[in-house]
C-alpha cells in the first residue's frame, strides 16, 4: 500500500530565501530615528539670550533678596518689641537724678554717666514685681559689662527704712548702683507712681524709652534689644 503524498507546504517569510527582509520598526535603529526627541541636531542658544536671560533673572533675584532681609529684620524687631514692650517718652529731657547710696550719705548724680547709657529703675522691697525682676536687672548688668556695653544700672528704691534695702540683699550685693529716693520726688518727676517702672536715658541726657511694669530682663529678647540699641543697630523705638 502506497501512502499518499502529501502536498508541500508554503515556505514561510522567514523560512524563504527569497523573500523581502521584514519592514524595521520605527525606532528600531538610532540612525534611522526620527523627530525631535531623537535628533542628533546640536542646538546652540546664542549668547546674547543667555545675557538678557541672566540680567532678567537677576533683576528680579536681587529687590526680592532685598524685600527678604528687610521683611525679617523688621520681623524681629517687632518679636524683641513684643518681649520688651518700650514706650515712647517724646525724647523729653531726663529729669535730674541726685540721691544718696542708701544711709552713707554719698551722693550720686547721674549726670556724671552723660555720654554713656542709664538704665534707671524705680523699685521698693514692699514691692513684689519690683523683687521678682531684680535677679533678672543683676544678670543684665553683668551681660552688658561683659561685652563691656556703654550702659549703667541705677536702682532707685522708694523704701522709707534703708534697712529693708540692706536686708533684701544681704551679703551679696549688686553689680549695679543702688539710691535712695526716700521721699519719692524724684521718681514723681519721671510721673512714676505705681512700680517697678524703669527709664532709658541716652547719652545726650534724653528719656529714650520707658518700660512700665515688671520683665524678665534676661532673656534672649531683652539682652538683643539692648545689645542692638547700644551698638547703634536700632532705635529704641521701632
């Protein structure tokens, strides 16, 4: 029995030798690509576009720099303001302060300071704000001789009896100069009445600040303040 002859297949493409190699894909060879994204064209900004781009940016880069700075530093002043809360005094003369250190007998004149900055303070030992804000008063003092600051502390005290005052400090006594306004003429002539009240004399002899009430003298933003204002870096009032 003979088997029957099956019919050749059709070669296929890839089987032909005569058939056409298939298309490539776009893509398939770099040198065949097309279009923006794979040209090999070498793009050359000119120079002058660089330059005009250049000074564009920097003219905008430099005043909102300027506006930065000039935003923080006054954000500052307005925190440390915040802290220390000055007040206004008009730049009206100082007037005269000419009291006794205590009981002795010697007299201090706080004209012998002009030229120089005095932060003059009204307190009593009756007074507990007044003895709350006195530590702090001391280590301000110490922080501005320090870094050797043109400013003197004066503490006027109010007390009737010296004794109170000689008691409330005790063997250590302050860095500061400490009067005695017994019968309160002078701290009325500043218009003070009710303590702790404290003044910021300028060298020329002129209240340039005044701070009502009680602080913490010795925190970040009260020693900046100072240290900025006798450095000449800001006004006492904003």
């Amino acid at each position: 029995m003979v088997a029957e002859e099956k019919p050749a297949a059709a070669n296929s493409p890839e089987e032909s030798p005569d058939a056409p190699p298939p298309e490539k894909l776009e893509g398939e060879d770099a040198k065949d690509l097309v279009g923006i994204m794979y040209s090999e064209r070498k793009w050359v900004v000119p120079a002058w576009y660089k330059g005009v781009f250049f000074w564009f940016a920097l003219a905008l880069i430099l005043p909102l720099s300027g506006y930065t700075a000039w935003k923080r530093v006054t954000f500052t002043h307005l925190l440390v303001d915040s802290v220390v809360e000055p007040e206004d005094f008009d730049n009206a003369p100082a007037p005269a302060v000419k009291l006794p250190q205590g009981d002795t007998g010697a007299v201090v004149d706080i004209t012998q300071y002009r030229g120089q900055w005095v932060l003059l303070n009204f307190w009593a030992t009756w007074c507990a704000p007044c003895r709350d804000e006195m530590p702090s008063l001391e280590m301000l003092n110490r922080k501005m001789q320090q870094d050797k600051r043109p400013i003197h502390l004066v503490a006027a005290s109010v007390d009737e009896d010296w004794k109170e005052v000689n008691r409330f400090f005790g063997e250590t006594k302050p860095t500061f100069t400490v009067l005695w306004d017994k019968d309160k003429a002078t701290s009325f002539s500043y218009g003070t009445r009710k303590f702790p009240e404290t003044y910021l004399i300028d060298p020329d002899g002129r209240v340039a600040a005044k701070f009502t009430g009680p602080r913490d003298w010795y925190n970040q933003g009260t020693v900046q303040y100072f240290t900025e204002v006798l450095t000449g870096k800001r006004k006492p009032i904003s």
